[in-house]
C-alpha cells in the first residue's frame, strides 16, 4: 500500500512540475474520450430505438416486396386486409394492430385546428408498451367515439392531465362530434418510431372488410406478434401460401383493369423486426411511424469518434516519449540505488492511469457542457443518464483500461531499458531513430488528411443539396394547404385573394401527392407523378415552358383533354417530338389526353431524389389541396392578414395555417445543414489534436538534436537554416501521409457520393487545397518550438562536452 501510495505522489509531482505538457496532454485524451462519448451516445440511441418494448423480439411489420419491370420494389405499407386475414389464416401470429397517421380538425373555445393523429387497432396497448397515466389499455380503444391522448396534448387542449372522461370536438364530415377521453398516456419516448399525441380507434366498414381489391390498397402500417416459439420463416411461407390463393381473384382483376405487363407478378409478403424499422432506408416511416434514421450517420460518426480516440492515443505516446529525457537522471538514479525495470514500468504505467483518469474526468465535464448543442445538431434528446448503462459502463471501463496501457505501455518500455551509465554521463539516444513515433505521426497525420477530405466532399455535397436551384423561384410565395377543394370553391378563394393589390397570383394545386401510371400510343407503360394545377403555376414558381405552350382559359380543351409533361416524362417516353402526343389512361374507359406543352425539369421531389416524370392536367373532376400564393415583397403582414380573412370567409369551418415556401424548402435540409456542422467539427478537432501531436514530435527532436544545432550554429548556421532541419523530417512524414490518405479519400468519396443523384464533381482542387491546408498546418506547429530551439544559446547546449 505505502508503494502504491508513493507511485502515485511521484506521479502527481511528475506532473504538476511539467504543469503544460501534462495540461496539453489531458487536453488532447480527454477531448478525444468527450468526442467518443458522445458519439457512444448517439449510436447507443439510434441502435436502441424502440426497444423499450416488452414484446420487441416478437413484434413484426407486415412488409412487401414486387419486381417491377426487372427492378426489386420494397414496400412497407399494407391495407385493410392484411392484418385480420393473416391473424385467421395463419398459425403462429397471435396478434396484429393497424396504425394509420392522418389528421383530424379540432374545435377548441371556438376556434379550430388541424391536429396530427393515430387510428389504431383496440391491440395497440396490448402489443406496444407505452404506458398509460390513467385508464385501461385492453378497453380505452373498444368505443368508437374514444380518444387517448398524451401528456402534451392534455396540457395543450385542457391546462391540466386529469382529464379522463372529458370530451374533445372532433369534426366527422361536417359536423363537429364529442370523443371521450377514456386513457391519459405518457408522452412518447423520443427513440420511438411510433409518436402519438391523439389515438383514435381505427374504423372498417363492413364493405371494405370484404373487398378482396382491398388487398391492393396500401396506406397504413399493419403489425404482427408472432408466438415466441415459431419460426419466421415458415410463417413467411404460409402466409404467402394464403395471399396467393386468397388474392388470386383480385390480382386479376387489377391486371384487366390496370394492366401490368407479362412479368406483372403477385408479389411476396415478409415480416420485417420492429427493432429494425429505425435505421431502414428501403422502407421510410410513413403513415403513422416517424423518426426515420439512417445509418450512413452512425457509421460516419463512429469513424470519427475511432479516429479521433486513436489519434488523441498516439499523441499521448508521442508526448510522453519527447518528455523523457527531462527524467533522464531520474531513472538513471533510481537505477543506480537499485530500482528494478518492472518498478519503472509500474511507475509509468501508474503516471499513465492517473492521466487517463484525470482526462476521463474531464471528458465527462465536457460532455456535459456540450450535449445541449450537440442534440440541438443531431435532433435528439439526449441526456447523459443514457450513459449509465450497464454495458455502457463496461464499454468504458474497456476503452479506460485499453487508452490508458496503450498510450502507457510503450514509453514504460522505453523509458525503463535506459542504461543508467549513458544516462548518467548523456551518451544515450532516446528512441533510436524513432521509428514508431514517425510511423505514429504518419498514421495520424493520414487520419487526418483522410477525415479532412471526406469533411470536404461531405460539406460540398451538403452545401449543395441546401444551395442548388431547385428550378423554379420559390421567393415571396405562402403556401396554404387545404384538402379536397373543389374547383369552383378554388376560384371563388382566387378571386377573393386576388381583390389584394400586395397578391401577385395564386396557383392551386395538388403537385407531387398522387402518382399513377398510363399507357403511350405504343402501348408502353409509364409511371409517373400525377399533378393538377390552373394556368398560373408555371408563370408563377417561373417554371421555363421548353416546348409547346401553357394551359390557358382561351382553349377549353385545356381543362379536359389536354396535359403538359416535364423533360423528364418525354426522355422516359422517348419522344423526340412530344407535342401532340397521347397519354392512354386505359383504366378510366381509355381516356386518352395530348401533350400541348414541356417545361424544364424542376425539383419538385427532394435532390436526394432523382426528378421523376411528371405529368400536368387542369382536368376538372379532381380536387386541390394546396394554394401557393405569390404576393409583393416586403408585403408579407398586410398579406398575410388578407389571405386568412379570405381563407375564413370561404372555409369557415376549416383550419387554417400557412407556410412559406421558400422556408419549407430549408427546412427538407435541415438535417443536412446540422450534419455539415457537425462533421466540420470533427475534421478541427481531429486537426487540432494531430498538431499536438506534432508539437510533441517537435520537442523530442529539438531535445534530442539539441548539441547537432549548437555546433551547427558556432559553425554560422542561421535561425533559418536550423530551422529548415527541423522542418524538413516533420514535412516528410507529413508528405507521406498525405500521398496515403488522398488515393484511399478519393475512393470513399466517390463511393460515397454514388448515394446521391445530384451531387458534386471531386475536383483535384480539393486535394491540393487539402494538402496545402495540412502542410501550413504542420508548418506552424513545428515553427514554434523549431524557431525557440534556433534562437537558443549554443554555450548552453556544448556546455558539458
């Protein structure tokens, strides 16, 4: 005990006598563990989503899989059908649930609002563990006019939570109908896919229960609890067995009706884990789930935070090492009365742990501090209770003890194999040639470069996702969302808007809702997006007209017969000269319309998406449900004030709320624009702790070349000269890691950007900008310790040959 003790008050004067170096040392491990962190936190988040569920092992999504035209279709939604047809028919499903997302219009003190709601199966609370407050989970959903609603939505709606058996006014077609609330439920976990703060009980009628071409409408999530002891892939194949059989009917029927083509074929029924729905990218969260994830973060996060650990680690053995030959005498005493080798090593290993620990320490002080920010850049939620995990804890305690003997144990090596006589009388080298701490400063330096690149590319391509014209001008346009207008009720809010002299146009659509498909004159089938607009959408978004013309009032057939198709419709098409060509809608008693107009291509989809084609009709018998309405700038309250009376004059039953577009379309990359934050702060940080690591190699070679320099000076070498010696072995291994890490950049950039549609050219620009931008880097931190060893006095350094 009286030796462990001793170790340590050694240790701790050890390094409260190097009070910088030791500083600079905890700065760089602790910064690089805080990184890891709060990364660990992150990921730990993302792979645990929904977890909290008892029955998660057992809990299934009722998912689906089509080849179409050759190319593999996962579709994760499902219908009516699938959920009771299964249950009956298939032995091991003992349960299912139905959740469809939607909304509803709710009166509150005379006023109404739209509110995001849930229509669920009575299962739900058997299937899901989301605890209720208050009521019975196996009863709260039986009544059809209950509702079941969150923490939130009680405070919002009534000022309190004891609100069991109050009634909320919800409309049901036109009239307004009381709902009892019959269970009060906690607020949803954050790492849930499922977020509610309304359910209502999902509702069937009796006709489309029955309807077999029910089989084809999918608009929900339909979920599935299998018997713990049955096996999925036999319950695949029954209830494919079954599908087959019992759909075969109106399989058919769709095929007379829609078509398909020769290869159209029935599809595969799966069953997908819960626990995998977060971080699924083929299938994304709609109807009634949210928080989609994606994986490609986790994996860039954890690159960052491994890269960083391990540089912070080599810094750690680098810095330790160029700190040695001021303990030189030190050892060589403690030699000399006896100490043994393993009592060095101990006492190294024992400075090594107390470093690590008092880094750790502060790690955690840093995660606290910076955890607020960090969930405000990655959308989460997270606190650092998440961290007191059990296996979370063991994850620690392994990345403590495995820091703490890699950054210790190899300096122990060398620092206790000193021979004491050439300690004694400074006849010894310190390291040799330092090979493994170049090859260690080659290895970061290459992380670096490696992770500056990458930041590179990925901030360009996010740059450009959130800057790139998108093809039409979205400035000065509120946008009013309203379902099923009709087009007489359109033009009489048109008209009522346009009275303003701040209203420049209004343009009702449906843009970008509804997709379908249609047959060309060679019989071919094309899928396309289905949208209806007036005469003023294209003027208005200044949308370019390539071919042909607008819609207009002045040809009636406009509103009937005729459409308008984007570039890429007629390059899918293979038209080479599109005007007056038809488009067969063959399941509608072979409507046949033709092409009087091409605009250019626009981004009416997300840039993650590649533009699809898209097809433009005034016809009459399908309703809007969005008016983009462009008004004169600097007008917006004026504006704004006008559009609500006019929108309350006409839909006085209605809720009303307003967006501008050019907000909403900042907002689809949010996402993007927080993740250019956070991986930039990643390539400083790992910038930033490599330099120490410089800094250190710096010292121990000015220590060790200490007498080569004083000759050199009383020789007449200049401040300059002594300082290119220096420099010119850092920038060689600074070389070195740049002609590693481009060529390996270079191929995961690209990999990378294969993901993206539309995304940027990896220009060699970059790579210089890159290399230049390392070399200044290494050039400063070896300047600083490089010009105060040239400007020392070389009496001091000959003094003791």
């Amino acid at each position: 005990m009286a030796m462990i003790r001793n170790y340590l008050k050694i240790a701790w004067r050890n390094l409260r006598r190097n009070k910088v170096y030791s500083l600079i040392n905890i700065l760089g491990l602790s910064l690089g563990l805080s990184c890891a962190m709060l990364i660990l936190l992150y990921v730990k988040d993302e792979v645990s989503f929904d977890m909290f569920h008892e029955n998660v092992n057992n809990i299934y999504r009722v998912t689906q899989e089509k080849t179409i035209n050759g190319k593999l279709h996962k579709n994760g939604n499902s219908g009516y059908l699938q959920g009771p047809r299964f249950k009956q028919n298939v032995a091991g499903i003992e349960s299912f649930v139905r959740i469809q997302g939607g909304a509803e219009d709710i009166k509150k003190d005379g006023a109404i609002y739209s509110q995001k709601v849930l229509r669920v199966d009575s299962t739900f609370f058997s299937i899901f563990s989301f605890p209720l407050l208050e009521g019975n989970p196996k009863t709260c959903l039986k009544n059809p006019n209950s509702i079941i609603v969150s923490e939130d939505f009680a405070e919002k709606q009534f000022g309190r939570l004891n609100v069991y058996g109050e009634t909320v006014m919800i409309r049901q077609d036109s009239i307004f109908t009381p709902f009892k609330v019959t269970a009060i439920a906690k607020n949803s976990p954050q790492n849930s896919s499922i977020q509610f703060d309304v359910l209502l009980p999902f509702k069937v009628s009796v006709e489309d229960a029955n309807n077999d071409l029910n089989w084809y409408s999918y608009f929900l999530n339909t979920f599935v609890v299998l018997n713990p002891y049955s096996d999925k892939t036999d319950i695949e194949e029954q209830m494919q067995a079954f599908y087959e059989k019992d759909a075969s009917g109106a399989f058919k029927s769709m095929i007379e009706r829609y078509g398909g083509g020769q290869d159209a074929t029935m599809g595969s029924y799966l069953l997908q884990p819960y626990s995998t729905l977060h971080l699924d990218t083929e299938r994304p969260a709609q109807n009634g789930l949210s928080n989609a994830g994606n994986p490609m973060y986790s994996y860039i996060l954890s690159g960052i935070a491994l890269f960083v650990l391990i540089i912070a680690c080599i810094n750690f053995i680098n810095l330790t090492i160029a700190r040695s030959i001021k303990r030189a005498k030190e050892i060589g005493i403690r030699k000399v009365v006896g100490g043994d080798r393993k009592q060095l090593i101990i006492q190294f290993l024992g400075e090594s742990f107390l470093l690590c620990f008092m880094a750790f320490a502060m790690a955690i002080i840093v995660v606290l501090l910076v955890l607020p920010v960090f969930n405000e850049l990655s959308n989460k939620a997270l606190s650092f209770s998440y961290l007191l995990d059990f296996r979370l804890i063991l994850a620690y305690l392994g990345l403590f003890l495995f820091t703490a003997l890699s950054a210790g144990f190899y300096p122990a090596l060398v620092l206790s194999k000193y021979n004491p006589v050439e300690i004694l009388y400074s006849r010894f080298n310190i390291g040799g040639k330092n090979y493994l701490q170049r090859f260690l400063v080659v290895l970061q330096f290459s992380l670096a470069s490696f992770l500056i690149i990458a930041t590179f590319t990925i901030y360009r391509q996010f740059n450009y996702l959130t800057n790139a014209d998108l093809g039409y001008d979205d400035s000065n346009i509120i946008s009013i969302s309203k379902g099923y207008i009709s087009k007489d009720k359109a033009k009489l809010f048109k008209n009522e808007l346009l009275t303003d002299v701040n209203i420049v146009s209004v343009a009702p659509n449906n843009v970008g809702h509804l997709w379908t498909m249609a047959k060309l004159a060679n019989e071919e089938e094309i899928n396309f997006s289905y949208a209806v607009i007036d005469e003023s959408y294209f003027p208005e978004l200044k949308i370019p007209i390539v071919k042909g013309r607008n819609f207009s009032p002045d040809h009636p057939m406009d509103a009937s017969k005729n459409i308008m198709v984007n570039q890429a419709f007629v390059e899918k098409a293979n038209w080479e000269n599109p005007i007056g060509q038809t488009v067969n809608f063959f399941y509608n008693q072979n409507e046949i319309y033709q092409v009087i107009g091409v605009i250019k291509d626009y981004h009416f989809l997300s840039l993650n998406q590649k533009i699809e084609p898209q097809l433009f009709t005034m016809i009459s018998n399908i309703s809007f449900d969005n008016f983009d309405i462009k008004i004169k700038p600097n007008s917006a309250t004026q504006s704004l004030k006008h559009i609500e009376e006019s929108f309350k004059k006409i839909f006085p039953l209605s809720p009303y709320s307003y967006v501008f577009k050019d907000d909403v379309n900042k907002e689809a990359y949010q996402a993007e624009a927080k993740w250019r934050k956070i991986l930039l702060f990643g390539a400083l940080l790992t910038i930033f702790i490599s330099c120490i690591g410089l800094f250190g190699l710096t010292v121990l070679s000015s220590e060790k070349r200490t007498k080569e320099i004083g000759i050199r000076k009383v020789l007449g070498a200049s401040v300059s000269d002594v300082m290119n010696i220096l420099s010119l072995d850092f920038l060689k291994l600074v070389a070195i890691a740049l002609a590693i890490a481009i060529p390996i950049a270079w191929m995961a950039s690209n990999t990378w950007l294969e993901n993206y549609p539309y995304r940027i050219d990896i220009g060699w620009k970059m790579f210089v900008i890159t290399a230049t931008l390392v070399v200044i880097i290494a050039l400063i931190t070896v300047a600083f310790q490089a010009i105060k060893t040239a400007l020392a006095n070389p009496i001091n350094s000959l003094r003791n040959e």
